[in-house]
C-alpha cells in the first residue's frame, strides 16, 4: 500500500514539473508567434505603401493667379520686418 501511495506521490510531483515546464515553453512559443505575426503583418503595410506612393500620377495645374502668390511669398533670405513694440507695457519678468 505505502509503494502505491509513494509511486502516485512521485508520479504527480514528475507531473507537477512536467507542467511548470511546459508552461514557460507555451508561452515562449506564443511570444514567438504573435511577433511573427507582427513582421508579417508590418511587411505587407509596407509593401503596399511602396506600391500606392508607385503610383504618382497627378494632373495637378495651377492658375496664374497661384502662381503669382507663390512667387510674391517672403523667403528666408529677405529682410525680417520689425514690429514695434508698445514701450507702455511693463516686463512681468523683472523685478
């Protein structure tokens, strides 16, 4: 009776560690597999994103009236305009 008890003692105690371990390789393989899935799924929205920006054909035309805009814009080489400044208004920042 006391082989049988200490055999079925053994037994769910190999079985315990036969779990626990397992467990750690379920999960690890489950990590592995949802990253997979990620790259996977990362590759193909760039795939397609390389093809669609592939595809640039736009008839864009501008009105002379734009292009008269454009050409009057400031660039960063011109002269920077300076505002007045109200000499009435106190500095908070000074004691």
């Amino acid at each position: 009776m006391k082989k049988i008890l200490n055999s079925n003692i053994k037994t769910k105690k190999a079985l315990t560690v036969f779990i626990r371990s397992i467990n750690v390789t379920v999960f690890i393989v489950f990590v592995l597999i949802c990253l997979i899935i990620a790259v996977l799924m990362l590759s193909k929205t760039i795939l397609v994103a390389d093809t669609l920006a592939g595809d640039n054909d736009s008839n864009i035309s501008f009105d002379q009236t734009t292009i008269n805009h454009i050409s009057n814009l400031r660039t960063s080489s011109d002269s920077v305009i300076s505002l007045p400044l109200s000499s009435s208004r106190n500095n908070p920042f000074v004691e």
